[in-house]
C-alpha cells in the first residue's frame, strides 16, 4: 500500500513537472485537479466553498504559481503546492479585511509545516463574516472582466503565470517596458487597436531586447491592460510593475517641468 501511495506520488510530481514546461499540459492539470485544489482552498479557509468563490480562483493561481517554481528535491508537489495557496490566502485576507475586522488563525499556520491530506492540518483560517471582501469589485469579476478583454488578443489570463518572467532581470527589463507603454503619448490606444505589442514605439522609448518583447508578450500585454484598465484586486498582485510605472512617469513629469522652466528663462 505504502509502495503504491509512493509511486503515486512520483507520478503526480512528474505531471507537475510537464505542466509547468508545457502550457497546454498545464491547463490540463489544473483541470484534472479542480476538485482537489477546491478541496484544499476550502480546507485552509475553513469554509464550504464552490468555483465561483473568490478563494477558489486565488488557489487556482496559487498551484499554477507552484508549478513553476517546484522542484524534485523541494519534496512531492502537492504539499509544496498547499504551502504556496496558504500564503497566498493569508496574503489576500490580510489585504480585503479592514482594520475593524480579525482573522483568527490557528498557530501551526505560521510553522511552514503543511501536510496537505490531513484534515487537521491546522490551517483553516476562521475569517468572521464582518470581514469585507474586494469593496469595489470581487476578484473573481476582475478575472472574468479581464479573460473577457484578453480574448481577441489569443491570451488566456491563466497561462499568465506560467509565460510571467522569473529572474529578477528579466522581471526588472519587462517592468520598464511596461512603464515605457504608459510615457506620454501612452501607447494603450495603438495596444487595443492593433491587438499586438507596438514594439517599434516600445524600442523607441525603452532599450530592451526584441527577443524579451516577443517572449512575453502575453505578460506584457496582460499586466498593461490591467494596469489601464479597472483592476485593483488583481493589480495587488503586480505592485513592483505600478510601482515601475508610477516611476516613470514622475520621471517624465520632471523633465516636461524641468524643461518648460529653462524654456521660460531663456525666453
């Protein structure tokens, strides 16, 4: 019995392992494994939950997030992946409770230590219903807001974690490039026109490799209309790229400033 349970298990660490190289192969996890990954969201969230909850999708992203960071010798994939959704969940009930509310949680929570078929495992979050979710939108209404927006450009907004860049470089080269589209005259409007990355005015603007443009495209296209569009939840989640934008543009606003004051002086 043990010995099965084994090679289970080697089995499913090597589907993982396919999904995260291959994004066909990974929607096809992800769907097989809905009812376990939705079996586990409602474990650490202490609640009865169905497709449609906010959690859900948070887990859902959360195990897509796992798969592209696991590895054979951080152990087997599905109590690595229960790590993964209870940080995310910690993370996103921290940020939707207001300052009034709590959130009681177990102590074991906080050990690292998951076992992710154990009903005990000591991670249920007892989250009280004063607790106010997204206020403006629900997570889940941004998600289907956004596959909806995503469509005519060939992109699904869950193969976003999986084509997201990983090296801190990579991440750093994109998050210009993203702040790059946003520089006066912003480059959103030829986005949505021609339904493609405009990387001839992109190169114009920001030194980057074609091959990064090309690359991540999806990324790159994904996070510009989220960071345009009416996404707070989901933008809660790229901080480092509204953070890279809001960068740029104060940089821009300076030197329009700076230069209109020397315009002044000389005139």
């Amino acid at each position: 019995m043990q010995n099965k349970a084994a090679a289970d298990r080697t089995i499913e660490n090597r589907q993982a392992e396919q999904a995260a190289a291959d994004p066909s192969a990974r929607e096809a996890f992800l769907a097989q494994n809905q009812n376990r990954i939705l079996k586990l969201a409602a474990r650490l969230s202490g609640r009865n939950l169905t497709v449609s909850d906010d959690e859900w999708i948070i887990s859902m992203m959360a195990v897509s997030q796992a798969l592209d960071s696991y590895a054979a010798d951080k152990g087997d994939f599905w109590p690595f992946a229960a790590v993964v959704v209870r940080n995310r969940l910690m993370d996103w009930f921290r940020s939707t409770a207001r300052s009034s509310s709590e959130i009681s949680v177990a102590p074991e929570v906080f050990s690292g230590e998951v076992n992710e078929e154990e009903e005990s495992a000591g991670l249920s979050l007892a989250v009280q219903d004063k607790i106010s979710v997204v206020e403006d939108t629900s997570l889940r209404d941004e998600i289907e807001a956004l596959q909806q927006e995503l469509e005519p450009y060939g992109i699904s907004f869950f193969d976003l974690a999986g084509s997201s860049p990983k090296a801190r470089k990579t991440r750093s080269e994109c998050a210009g490039i993203v702040a790059a589209m946003f520089l006066p005259p912003p480059l959103l409007a030829a986005l949505r026109k021609l339904k493609k990355l405009p990387a001839k005015e992109i190169l114009s603007r920001k030194k980057c490799s074609r091959k990064t443009l090309d690359k991540y495209r999806g990324y790159l296209i994904t996070v510009s209309l989220m960071l345009d569009g009416d996404y707070p939840g989901l933008c809660e989640y790229i901080s480092y790229m509204k953070e890279a934008v809001a960068e740029s543009k104060s940089a821009a606003d300076d030197t329009v400033r700076k230069t209109e004051r020397e315009r002044r002086r000389q005139g």
